[in-house]
C-alpha cells in the first residue's frame, strides 16, 4: 500500500476534495442540508423567558430615562447573554454560571474593545485564545459550553466599537452589571417558583415510570426487556431552591430515591414478561403521585385514595416474580407515605439523612480540582474536545482575517456565527448552519419590519426589542431557526435604536452570516471529528461499565455485606451515563454519512445489547434489595431445620459463591476483550469460558441436597444466563464486523 506520507500535497488535496464531495452529494441527495432539526415545543419556558426577558429590557429602560441609551445598550448587551446562561443549570448551580458568564464577559469586553482601539490586527490572538477556551469549556458539559462561548462571543461585540482602555472599562463594568442582574432576577426568583421545579422533576420522574409500566405490560413477552430510563439524577432535586426548608428538601430526596428503588423493581417484575395484573395498577398509581406532586395542595386525601388503590391489588401467590412484585408495591407505599406529608411542619427539626451534593464547602474545592484537572487532560489533540477546541479557534480567527481583510461592514459577524455554528459533531454543525441561515433570512424581515416603530418613537421601539427577546427565550430549547429568527429581529431593531439604518444593518448581517456559515462547514470538512472515532471509546466503556456493575451486583448478593451500597450505588450511576453516553453516540453516527467499520448498525446492535444487560443487573439488583429488606440471607436460600441441613446448606452457600465470583470474574474479562476489539477495530481475542461457568454456577444452586429454587434465587440463574449470552452476542456480532475468525469459550 502506498504510504501517505509520499503522497504530493496535491495528490492530498485532491484526496480529501473527493471526500468532501462525496459527503456533500450524500447529504443534499438524502436532503439532510435541509433539514431544520426537531420542533421541541413542550420545551417553551414562558416563566423564565418572562424573568430573562426583564432583565434584558430594565436595562434599556433605564438607559432611555436618564437618557443614556448607550450605557443601556451596553448593560443589555451582558444582560442578553446571561439570560440566555441562565436557563442552565437547577438553583446555586444556575446563579454560579450566570456569574462566571458575566465575570468572562466583562474581561472579554475589555480586551474586545481595546485591541480594536490599538490595533485591528490584535484581536487575531484575542479571538484564537477566547475561541480555544470556549471550545475547551465543553469538556466540562453543556451549562459551561454556553458559559465559554458567551465569552467569546463578547469579545467579538466588543470589537465592533473600539474604545481607549477608560473608556472600555466602563463597558465592561456596564456588561458586568447587566449579567450580575440578570443572576440577581434567578436568586429573586426563588421566592416565587417555591419548590415548583422540584416537585415537576419528581413528577416527570415518576410519569417516566408509570410509561415504563405501562409499555412493559404492553409489550409482546417474546419481546427483549429494556430498562427503565434513569430516574436518580434529578438535578431540581438535588440542587434545591436554598429558601425551601429543611424539611421539604429532604422529603423530595426521599421521593426521589425511592423512584429509584421502583425503577428497579419495575425492570425486576418486566423481566417475567408482561405481568399486567399488576404493571396496570402500578402504573395507576405512579401517575396518581406525578399528579399529587403537580396539584401542590391537599396530598393526604390524594394519599388517601392512592393507598386504597394499592390495597386493592392482589398478587398471585404461587409465581415466581410474587418476590419482586411485593418489593415494588411496599416501595410505592413508601412515596405514598412521604408524599402525605409533604406539606406537614414538623415542630422539631428533621436532619438530612443524606447531604445535597455540591453544597460543602469542601465539595467545591474538589469539583473545582476536577474541573482543572479535566480541561488540562484535553489541551492538544488526543482527545475529540481538544480537536474541537483548537478547531474552532483556527476557523474563528480565519473567519477575523477575512473580516478584516475584506472590510466588509460589521464584518465581526462572520465570527460570531463561526462560534455559533462550528459544533464538536457533524450533525450539529449542519443543523445550526442551516438553522442560523434560515433564522436570519425570516428574521431579517422580521427586523425591517420591527424598526418601522421607530416612527412611533424610541420609547415604542425599546418596547418591541422586549417583547422580541423575551419571545426568543421562551423558544430558545425549541429550535436554534425560531431562535435565530427573533434574535436577528432584535440585532436590526437594537442597532436602530443606535442609528443605524434597518436596511444596511439586514444587509451586512445576511452577507456575514453565510461568509460564517460557509467558513465553518469547510473547517468542520477539512478537519473532521467523526463520531466514529469517539464511539469506539463509548462502546468500549458501555461494556467495562455494566460488567462491573454486574459483577458487583452478583457477589453482593451471594457475599452479604461485601460490597458497600456507596461503591454500588456510585457504579450504577457511572453504568447508567456510560450506556447514555453510548446511545446518543449511536444516534450521531445515524446523522453522519456511513464510515465503516464504526457504521450506525453497529453501533445500534451493540446498545441493544447493553441495554440487556442493564436490565439484567437491574434485575438482580431488586433481588438483593429484597433479601436485605425481608433480612433473608443472599447466599443460603435453602436453609433447612436441623442443624445437619444447615451444614450441608453452608457447604453448599460456599460452592454458590465461588462460583458467583468465577462467573463475576469471567463477566469483567469477557467485557474487556469486547473493549479491546471496539477500541481497536479488530477481531475480539479469547473469549473466557462464560456458558461453562454460569452452567457450572446453575449446578451448584440445584444440585443435590438444595431446595428448588424459590423467591429472588430464582432470579440468579436467569441473570447470569443474560450475562452469558449477551457478551457472547456482542463477540459474535464484532466477530462479523471486524474480523474472519472468534476463538471463543465452550458455548
């Protein structure tokens, strides 16, 4: 094979402009160019929209009564974006990105501002430095994606309006405080939205379950088992209102764990197939909490009526999921019990029995070290973040070149929609360059037509730039285009405002916007991050991450008191965002053009898999809890009378547990070689020898001498059979993917 190093630079060039072509006669032949993404419009937010939008507008408001409407324009230009920060985040969480927004901001405007004033030519290293930071903030997760960006999106604005350095630092002080106000809106808020959004997160947790249960009754019981979706990590819960008491906060913990423990028991009571004599019922009742909790008032008549509802089911009483079906009921009556009393004042105060995470000041430091140790690990180019970084910074300050160079007029908005469009995935960088074009053609009408109320006088004007933004906050998580059309609307009206002319202003913004769009897609082409790439890691992790889970689970049970509930509780979690993690990347790879061998198909098989095996544990996990509630000892179920049985029993728990961990141990190779193989791209190894150690396992809990296996040890056998047979599945199916020939364990 010809080696790519001795290859001309033409022959390079030529190479990946038929790639290119190929990728864009893929897309327009598939129409995927012009797709404009999903319409959320259960996402609309009127009540933080109406908050954003005031404090977007009062700062207007004030410029135009003491007439200094540029100090206005100013404040708002930190005010808007804050607004826009803080729609992430819960309570602390949300106030802290408004601040770290609106502190960078200020900084940004500062250098903006005097850069442009020095020297046209010194924002390039301005605009490559703030551009690399807000692609490296992904790394720490979307609330602090949008919190970089705003940075640089600042320095950009700023830029357009050079000033001395006095001069920019009372913008800057001016874009402070209209960030600083809007985090002061969200504290203020508390006092109005009291517990509202606590009690609406538990109540989608708890409709989340109901469908759960609904749909497993439903589904055929030839069908393969998918687990509930997590349900623990509720952030309203956990990052409460801080004016909420004591009291309340630890009563919504409670619910929510107690979801928790119900989604378990509901994956327990679905592996049995479609039990619909009591998933119906269950279901009933799980969606008569979701209401309760919505209602606000009057929760112990409501208990009342869930509690008879509960009464009334009966289970059968010589089945084999009677175990788990019990479990899940005496679970619901526990939320029934908490939520009578949501609304009672103890007169004593009530100790948290568990901490809200975030709050110590010593968690803090330590999230803090994380957060720097995590963005030092993706500085370079070995990881899809640091790629991404580093692209957007080189394509951002080409994008500033070109402005510069060309002296188009208000060309830093070539920059701008750099940031805006250029996304870590190819999927995104398409939608939002088609989003923000088609924004700005509607919404450039929308602006010409807005500024007309300029006759009508100024007054009329900062009005209608109001009522714009506040209705693009409240549409802002349905779509970027709708988004993008009342943004553009507000930039022509804003601008108006400050003299210039509606019809110049629509012109520059359209020519800027496509030259952006146009540089961002040719930088996402040139250097790509396909998502190929990174799902081989998220694959790989899936498996290594439900076999530990698994295997923990599994010598939990047969080892009471092995394992600490903390060290399981942490791996289910870690599980639960692996196997998140890995189906979003399988839905990436359906958006993309097709790159064998990491192809969508693939992908997709592999998460099915995963899935099996999360219900699998999931299963074995409501068995342990029922032991450890029913104070039944998890490794002897067979326990007899006299005290030779008992012998005997022990000898036998014995061998049970030996073979649990021969097969726990064979679960964690057998993941690892099915990482192995994703991360490389190759033909799995040696398989270990699963199906002769869970029949080995099988022999030991039903050899002689045992009772017939009854209550939660019936669970044990089908699990670890699950276990077996989806990682010999996932080394079959590499196996013809990846490879000519699997050597594997006897079958």
């Amino acid at each position: 094979m010809e080696d790519v190093k001795s290859r001309e630079p033409q022959s390079l060039i030529a190479a990946w402009f038929r790639s290119s072509r190929r990728t864009l006669a893929a897309e327009l032949s598939q129409g995927g160019w012009l797709n404009f993404g999903a319409f959320r419009w259960s996402a609309i937010d009127v009540p933080r929209a109406l908050r954003a939008g005031v404090g977007m507008i009062t700062p207007l408001a004030l410029g135009l009564a003491t007439n200094h409407l540029e100090y206005g324009v100013f404040a708002s230009l930190g005010a808007l974006p804050a607004g826009m920060v803080s729609f992430q985040g819960a309570s602390r969480t949300r106030v802290t990105a408004v601040t770290f927004a609106a502190v960078g901001m200020a900084v940004a405007t500062f250098v903006g501002g005097v850069c442009a004033y020095t020297s046209g030519w010194l924002l390039l290293p301005a605009v490559l430095i703030f551009s690399y930071l807000g692609g490296l903030m992904a790394t720490l997760g979307q609330r602090f994606l949008v919190v970089g960006l705003q940075w640089a999106i600042q320095l950009v604005i700023a830029s357009s309006i050079p000033l001395a350095p006095g001069d920019a630092g009372l913008r800057a002080l001016l874009v402070l405080a209209g960030g600083l106000w809007q985090g002061a809106l969200v504290v203020a808020s508390w006092t109005v939205t009291h517990g509202n959004q606590e009690r609406n997160s538990l109540a989608d947790a708890y409709r989340l379950l109901a469908g759960y249960a609904t749909d497993s009754c439903r589904r055929p019981a030839s069908s393969a088992q998918v687990p509930p979706a997590p349900v623990f990590d509720s952030q309203a819960v956990t990052d409460p209102n801080p004016l909420l008491r004591a009291q309340y906060r630890y009563r919504f913990l409670l619910l929510l764990q107690e979801a928790d423990r119900i989604r378990v028991s509901l994956a327990a009571v679905a592996s049995y197939g479609p039990q619909c004599a009591v998933l119906e019922p269950v279901a009933g009742v799980l969606s008569g909490i979701a209401d309760a909790l919505e209602a606000r008032r009057g929760h112990p008549a409501l208990a009342d009526a869930l509690q008879q509802r509960l009464a009334a089911i009966e289970l059968p009483a010589d089945v084999p999921w009677r175990w788990a079906a019990a479990g899940l009921l005496g679970q619901l009556r526990g939320s029934v019990r908490t939520l009578r009393r949501l609304d009672v004042r103890d007169t004593e105060p009530t100790a948290e029995p568990v901490s809200l995470p975030g709050h110590q000041r010593g968690a803090r430091r330590s999230a803090l070290k994380s957060a720097l140790l995590t963005l030092a690990a993706n500085v370079g180019t070995s990881t899809e973040a640091g790629r991404h970084a580093l692209r957007l910074a080189l394509v951002a300050t080409i994008g500033e070149i070109v402005a510069q160079a060309s002296g188009l007029p208000k060309g830093y908005w070539i920059v701008l929609t750099i940031l805006i469009v250029l996304r870590p995935d190819y999927a995104s960088t398409i939608y939002r360059g088609v989003q923000r074009a088609g924004g700005t053609v509607i919404g450039s009408g929308l602006g010409l037509a807005t500024a007309l109320l300029l006759h009508a006088g100024t007054a009329v004007l900062v009005a209608a730039v109001g009522v714009t933004m506040t209705v693009a906050y409240a549409i802002f998580a349905v779509n970027y285009l709708l988004f993008a059309v009342f943004l553009t609307d507000f930039v022509v009206t804003l601008l108006a405002l400050l003299g210039e002319t509606a019809e110049k202003t629509v012109t520059a913004r359209l020519i800027g916007t496509g030259v952006g769009a146009g540089l961002a897609l040719i930088g996402y082409l040139a250097w790509p991050s396909w998502e190929g790439e990174s799902a081989q890691q998220k694959l790989a992790r899936l498996f290594e991450t439900q076999a530990h889970f698994a295997a923990l689970v599994l010598r939990a049970y047969v080892r009471p008191g092995a394992v600490d509930a903390r060290v399981l509780q942490a791996a289910s979690r870690t599980a639960r965002q692996a196997r998140s993690d890995a189906e979003a990347s399988a839905d990436r790879l359906a958006d993309e053009p097709p790159r064998p061998p990491m192809t969508a198909r693939l992908a997709y098989s592999l998460t099915g898999i995963g899935r099996r095996m999360a219900h699998a544990s999931l299963t074995q996990q409501a068995a342990l809890e029922s032991t450890r509630v029913n104070g039944t000892a998890q490794a002897n179920s067979t326990a007899q009378a006299n005290s030779t049985a008992k012998a005997n029993n022990t000898a036998q728990a014995s061998g049970v547990a030996v073979a649990v961990d021969r097969f726990a141990d064979g679960v964690e190779t057998a993941a690892r070689v099915v990482a192995g193989s994703l991360r490389s791209l190759g033909a799995p190894g040696d398989m270990p020898p699963l199906r002769e150690l869970q029949t080995t396992l099988y022999e030991q809990l039903t050899g002689p001498g045992q009772a017939p296996l009854a209550g939660p040890d019936t669970v044990l056998s089908g699990t670890t059979d699950e276990f077996t047979d989806a990682l010999d599945s996932a080394a079959e199916i590499l196996h013809r993917q990846l490879g000519t020939t699997v050597e594997a364990g006897p079958a």
